[in-house]
C-alpha cells in the first residue's frame, strides 16, 4: 500500500487532468453517439451520417501538420483551455438550434469541423503536456489508463445516452456535455500546473522551419514513418468499418438502436479489461511484435464475425474478439513514440504523426458510406430472394453493410501482412 501511495503522489497532476478529461470526454461521446443516431433517424444513409465524421477529421488532417508547431511554442495549458472553451461554444450553438427545433444535418457538419479544428490544436498539446507531468518510468502504465478511460466511456456512452434520450431527450445530453467541460476547465485552469520547457533556438523558428524539422524527422526515422504509414493503412480499413457499422446495427433484421447499444457497451467492457491487462503487463521483448499480431488478430476475427452473423450475440462476440487486444497495441505504440522523440519537438512530431496516420480516416469513412449506399446495398436488393449471397450476408437493408465487413475482413489482413515485411519498423525494438 505504501508502495502504491508513492506511486499515486508521483502521478499525481497526470491522474487529476486523465480523470477531468475523461469525464469531458464522456459528456462529448454522449453527444456524439446521440448526433449519429439522430442522423441516421433522419435520412437513413450511411454516407450522411459517415459525412459527421469526415467533417470532423478532415481539418484535423489538413492543419494538423502546423499546429504541433504552433503547439511547441505556446503555452499548453493556455492551448487546451482556448480550444476546449472554443469548442464548447458550438456545443451551446447545437444546444440553441435544438430549443429552436432548428437543427438540421448541415449544420452539425459545421460544427464538426470546428471541434476538428479545435481538436487540432489542443491534442498535440496534451500529447506534450501528458508528457511533462508524468515521470518517464510511468510511460508503459499510461497508455493503458488513458485506454481505461476510454473504454469506460465506451461503456458508458451507449447505456448512458440511450437512457437520456428516451427520458429527457437530446437537450439533455447537450446539457450534460457542457457541465462536463465546465469540470474539466475549472480544475485545469486551477488545478494543474503543466510545467514548460525553456525557450530554445527552436522558438525562433518561423512556422515553416518548425514543419520542416517535424518533417525531416521523420525522414529520418524509418522506422516511426514506416509504422505510421502502417497504422494509416490501418485507419483506412477501420474507418471504414466505423461508418458501415451503424448502418448494419441500426438497420439489419435484428438490429436495433438497443442492439448498436449492447454491441457498443460490449466493446466498451472489452477495451476495458483489455487496458487493465495493458497496465500490469510488463515491456515486451518486441513492442512492434505485439503491435502487429494485436492488429492482426484483430482484423482477422471481428469483420468476419460481423459479416456472417446474424443475432446480437454473435455481434457480441465479434466486438469481443477484435477490441481486446487494441489496448495492448496502443500502450506499445505510445510507449515507442514517448520514448524515441525528443520531448522539444514532441509537438511538431506528433502533428505531423497526426497528418500521416489520420489522413486516412475520413477517405475511409466517406468510401465506408458511399460504398454502403451505393453499391453493396443496391447490389444485394438485385439478387434472388434464393441466392447464395442472400443465404450468407441475409436479407434487407444491412446485408450489403454485412457483405463490405466480408472485403474489410481481407483488406486488414492484408495490409497487415504486407507491413509486418517492412525491416525499418523492426528496428523500433533496439535500444536508441
């Protein structure tokens, strides 16, 4: 207990801003769990709701390369406090249009891009900031906590967001979204000291040199491009999954808005228990073992299982098989990036990691959309009520998101076999 003690005072400032900012970001998945199932209410296509995410991510990909810059620069307090106050503004924008009975679909495009915008700045910011307060013998335990909190509020979210809205309505979880960021902003701006590095030669860089460096870093480290280049290709496929996921769930013979629940709060149990064997396990002999064989394993169980199946059960097990290792590749992978890059530039690196890894995402979640909507829907109402597809993907509106889980089931499995050749990720393991 003694032991445990020293560790928690150690820890302290990272515990109270993982635990305020976790809690924020449940008041924010409620929200956005809410804003999918109304889209999809509303107009009944995966491409629609696909395009809330797409909104999200693309100014996140398209600035992301500048503001680590920006980041390393500024104060990171003062970042994180400016972005999320400016991204609970449009949470009270969505709150008014809601009162109003105004709120339409575009409008939460807009109000996407700018939480993208602001999720820009702020995430490289707390990448550095997480760094500064945590002592570097805690990095290995920290991704898993931070995975914690975010598998808690996997499990959360669907049960907690489902019942509000059934009660109290959408106004509700708006509600609850801005009094989650008020928590968090009190006790950042007041709570939590971030301590700052001394200004450097780098502070007299203009924006471009800063970018540059970010940049001829990475040239320079194959071996992180290569896993980046990895994980984007990653991205692509699970992107994908995530914007034929709602579609399948919300509208397949026995599939339901309970149902995406259940799957949701599953998943979230999963990455759970998967974070909290994260935490205790000790360093593996090869972090970029685990990370490949984590995501292959992954991609080789839960789209089949998605694709084939055909009750909740099954899309149980399927989130159950390809979420529990997720945690154990994330802490590997944070623990190699904390350990390899120069805190000074930690910013600008992990911008520039957010440019190469994320850019994928929203051409995953539009291609996720469009190919559900318009090709694999369509061509599964053209075949016999006795073909063989029909047999194996079902019938109705969902088969066809089933049939594209089969493809993405390949895809990931290729993609992870074909960069598990490369030798440069190899040389993450050996001791800089």
């Amino acid at each position: 207990m003694k032991n445990y003690g020293s560790v928690i005072k150690e820890m302290k400032m990272f515990l109270l801003l993982w635990l305020t900012q976790a809690f924020s970001g449940l008041g924010s998945a409620m929200t956005g769990y809410a804003l999918v199932v109304w889209s999809y209410t509303q107009k009944g296509s995966a491409l629609m709701t696909a395009l809330l995410m797409v909104s999200s991510y693309a100014p996140y990909v398209l600035c992301s390369i500048f503001a680590g810059a920006f980041s390393d620069k500024w104060n990171k307090k003062i970042t994180m406090l400016v972005c999320d106050t400016a991204a609970a503004m449009t949470t009270v924008v969505l709150l008014f249009l809601l009162k109003k009975d105004a709120l339409q679909v575009w409008h939460l495009y807009l109000i996407n891009a700018v939480n993208g915008l602001m999720n820009t700045v702020q995430q490289p910011a707390s990448e550095v900031a997480t760094t500064r307060v945590l002592p570097k013998k805690y990095y290995q335990r920290v991704g898993g906590l931070r995975y914690f909190s975010g598998s808690m509020n996997s499990i959360m979210t669907p049960v907690l967001a489902t019942a509000v809205l059934g009660t109290a309505g959408m106004e509700a979880i708006v509600a609850f979204d801005l009094f989650s960021f008020g928590v968090a902003f009190v006790v950042l701006a007041f709570g939590i000291r971030i301590p700052e590095e001394e200004k450097a030669k780098n502070d007299q860089e203009n924006l471009l040199q800063s970018v540059k460096e970010g940049i001829g870093y990475l040239e320079r480290e194959k071996g992180i491009f290569g896993l980046l280049l990895f994980l984007a290709a990653i991205n692509l496929v699970a992107s994908a999954y995530n914007a034929a996921f709602p579609a399948m769930m919300l509208s397949r013979n026995g599939g339901s808005q309970r149902t995406m629940g259940v799957v949701n709060a599953v998943i979230g149990v999963t990455t759970l228990a998967g974070s909290i064997l994260a935490s205790f396990m000790k360093t593996p002999k090869s972090r970029v073992r685990v990370i490949c064989n984590c995501l292959l394993f992954s991609m080789g169980t839960e789209n089949f299982l998605l694709a084939f199946g055909r009750t909740e059960a099954v899309w149980c097990l399927a989130g159950f098989l390809g979420w529990i290792a997720i945690p154990l590749m994330n802490t590997n992978l944070d623990a190699i990036l904390r350990l390899r890059v120069p805190k000074q530039i930690q910013g600008r690196i992990y911008s520039v990691r957010n440019s190469l890894q994320f850019f994928t995402i929203p051409i995953g979640y539009f291609l996720g959309g469009f190919l559900v909507d318009r090709v694999f829907e369509p061509f599964m109402a053209r075949q016999g009520a006795d073909g063989f597809l029909m047999k194996v993907f079902g019938t109705g509106k969902g088969s066809g998101a089933a049939f594209l889980f089969f493809f993405l089931a390949f895809a990931g499995i290729l993609v992870c076999l074909c960069f598990r050749k490369n030798p440069y990720i190899w040389e993450l393991d050996k001791e800089k």
